[in-house]
C-alpha cells in the first residue's frame, strides 16, 4: 500500500499525504533539509481513523521557495510512542523541491498523463509504465506531475458496487500492486483531479442513478481519501473539488469535469461543471489575464470529437457553456490560455481560435493519454473532425484544429511539458516500450 504521496506545494509548504493502519495508527512525519535538520515548522503526530481508511494529510509549512528537502514518516501505536517504537515502512520516504515564488518566470517542465489501467494487470502490468515514468522525470527534471482523471477504474472489468472496501481495493490494485507507482509518488509533488472511472463510466448525473443508489457518495468519500484530499484546498462548500495553484509565475486552474456534471436531457442544455465553478473559471480568468494560464480538464474542450461525443465539451448538449467559457476569454481580452486533457486514449497539440466581427484570439491544448491502455490505436481521422468550426447566431465563431503532426495514436505515453519565457514546448514519451512519440512548441 502506499504510505507516502507528495501532494500540494507551494514556495513554503507541501501537502504530506500518509496513510498507517489499525495497528499503527499515528503518524510521525519530519522535513529535513539538504543537511539533515529539521525544517519549517515541526507538526504534531498525525492521529489517523478507521473510517479514513487510517489515511490523513499533514500542511508543512514554513519552508524557504525552490530549496530541497526531504520528507521522513514513521508510524506508532500512539501519540507517545518513542522513536525506538515507532516503525519505517518500504517507501515512506519522499524528496521534493518547493516551487519560486510568484515573480519566478525561471523556466521549469512538469508531466501530464491519465488513464491508468490497472485492473487487468495480468494482460497489461503497469510497472514498466512507471519506472518509465519515474525516469522521464528524472532526465527532465520535472518538478510536479498532473494527474488529468481515470488514475484508477473502478468499473473494470466489472461495474462497481456502492461498497468502500469495493473503491479502496480499486486504489490499492493500482497503487499498492505496483512497487514503482509506490516509489513515484514520493519523488514528486502529484496533483489530481477525477474523471469518470472513478466513479463509473461515463458517469453524468443526468441519467445515471448513481446520486440515487448511493455509488457516487462512496465513490467520492475513497476518492477524498487517496486523491483529493492532498490537492490544494477548494474555495467555496464542501462538495467542491476544482481548485488552483501556481508555480512561479504560471496559474493552474483544475477543473472538476464530472462531479456536478448534469446532461440535462429533458431540456437538451446541460452543464459539464456549475454555475459556482464557471463563476470562479471566468474570475480567476480575468484576474490573471496577462499571465500563462493552464486550465486542467479531464476531457478535451479544444477538440472537436466525433466520437465518443456525448462525454466531451463538444457536444451540442455542453455547447453553450463551452461557447461561454470561450466567448469570456475573447471579450475579455484574455492571453496565454493553455488547456491541459486526458481521455482519449491518444496524446496531441491542437488550437482554437475564437472571434467575432471585431476580435480574434488563440487558445491551445495539449492531450496526454493513456499511461497504461490495451485499446487499439486508432488515426487522427478516427476521432477528430479537423479543423471544425461552429458558428453562432450570436456573433461567435470557432474553429479547432488537431496539429497532425503532434498527434500520436500509439500506447502507452506520458507527456512533459516544458514551460520558458515565451514558448511551451511537448514531447510525448513512450511508457509501455521505450521510444517516444512526437514534440513540438507553441507561443501561447
């Protein structure tokens, strides 16, 4: 099982994710610095329950920007065990770097990935996938990873039951089965946002009875436990799990995709997130409108998806809040918005250019997908109408276009993305065999 995960940093704190067990029940959790010492502000012993699953989250705060530090667990029977009766498990020691500080513009890579099958680790064993991916990073020296949905699949290869131990074992398939999954989610800070997996495929409250048989709510309390729980906090009531983050100079805006996500089907308009959070997009939009932005969404809202449609921001049942979001950026005089997706079971770098009678402007995104798959590997013809564009009544046009030649059809991959002063580059790394796939830059 995993008892480490390095969670939310910022430039003088990280969130420490630990999980102990009934017999060792409190965590110890230290931070040390390049010599040894102690760093920050020392926390108390994190006492852990049974209906957490024994895991928790410890804020370590009071940490100088862009230093390195490691970060020490141990785990007793109570707040008072003694060291020499406390316990060291395999990897529950991390390493990590805080990030800049806001005025940073210091270039610096992070990775993308999704879709991490695991629940038929016989036919596609997902080890090989993150030895992979814990050397990309090295060689890149990657200084966080985002997680865009699917990091497990509670619905294969059976549907899922509204049972905990049914979702708990899930994570424990794809992270505790996995030795070098355990090892790479202690040499990163790790940010996370759900998809449909897990929960249940394709999930939508609009014709799921999910809400009503009590899956989504167990869904959620196992996905709090081991995912969300180590993100930054989200503003507003509880129940909300998009959020933001920085890194030096950059803004990240994660979006949740799914838990508020409503079809609608007797008025044919739905909604893929509320109006709460659309609010929130469009403030911190504006807020930071001179700035790089990425905008994290577990399902592509640039590309225009033949198929499967109905779950992407394309179709015509989520086209007005799409058309929303897109029309903000361009009244608004929005720059340098680049979305960040998964889903697809593909990876590539695509565009939308949005204008009216008066104005014009670009916006780009980048797909990584899947870390671990076994679907077919399908062409750029297959699942794209390129370049597509809608026009509206009310002034508004949209085109989309899937960059051919960054488009890569062939499993399994991660991708880094590397951010200077004025690009943003991509490379798309292969996981399950060694190569890579294609790279490129883009001026946002």
């Amino acid at each position: 099982m995993p008892r480490l995960i390095l969670g939310h940093t910022t430039d003088d704190s990280i969130k420490i994710w630990v999980r102990g067990s009934a017999r060792w029940p409190v965590a110890f959790v230290d931070v040390v610095d390049v010599r040894g010492k102690s760093a920050g502000i020392k926390q108390p012993p994190l006492q852990l329950a049974d209906d957490e699953f024994y895991t928790g989250v410890v804020a370590w705060r009071g940490l100088t920007a862009n230093q390195r530090y490691k970060v020490k667990i141990a785990f007793g029977e109570t707040t008072s065990a003694a060291p020499d009766e406390r316990i060291r498990m395999a990897y529950t020691e991390g390493n990590f770097q805080t990030f800049p500080n806001s005025n940073d513009n210091a270039p610096f890579c992070f990775l993308l990935g999704s879709c991490n099958l695991h629940s038929m680790g016989l036919i596609k064993k997902p080890d090989r996938v993150w030895k992979r991916i814990s050397n990309i990073a090295m060689t890149n020296n990657a200084r966080f990873m985002v997680h865009c949905g699917d990091q497990i699949y509670a619905d294969i290869p059976l549907p899922p039951i509204t049972s905990l131990d049914h979702y708990r074992r899930t994570y424990l398939d794809a992270w505790e089965d996995c030795i070098p999954a355990q090892a790479i989610l202690t040499e990163l800070p790790h940010y996370m946002i759900l998809d449909d997996h897990e929960i249940t495929n394709n999930f939508d409250r609009g014709v799921s009875d999910a809400d009503d048989n009590g899956l989504l709510d167990v869904a959620m309390k196992v996905y709090w436990e081991f995912q969300h729980q180590h993100n930054p906090d989200t503003v507003g009531s509880p129940r909300r799990y998009y959020y933001t983050f920085r890194y030096g100079s950059a803004h990240f805006f994660v979006m949740d995709t799914r838990f508020h996500r409503d079809s609608d089907a007797k008025t044919g308009s739905g909604q893929i997130i509320d109006s709460k959070q659309l609010t929130a997009l469009k403030d911190w939009l504006t807020k930071n409108k001179e700035a790089l932005k990425f905008i994290v969404t577990s399902v592509p809202f640039v590309a225009d998806v033949k198929r499967p449609k109905k779950d992407k921001w394309c179709d015509p049942v989520y086209a007005a809040q799409r058309r929303e979001i897109a029309s903000h950026i361009l009244q608004n005089d929005i720059k340098k918005v680049v979305f960040l997706t998964g889903d697809m079971h593909v990876s590539y770098c695509a565009k939308m250019e949005i204008s009216n009678a008066s104005k014009k402007t670009t916006v780009h995104e980048l797909m990584s997908s899947p870390l671990n798959q076994i679907t077919p590997d399908p062409a750029l013809s297959d699942l794209f109408r390129s370049p597509q564009t809608e026009r509206h009544p009310s002034g508004i046009s949209i085109t989309s276009t899937v960059d051919s030649h960054s488009f890569y059809g062939q499993h399994s991959n991660v991708m880094s993305i590397s951010v200077d002063t004025a690009k943003v580059h991509y490379a798309i790394h292969r996981t399950s065999k060694a190569g890579r796939g294609p790279r490129g830059f883009f001026v946002p």
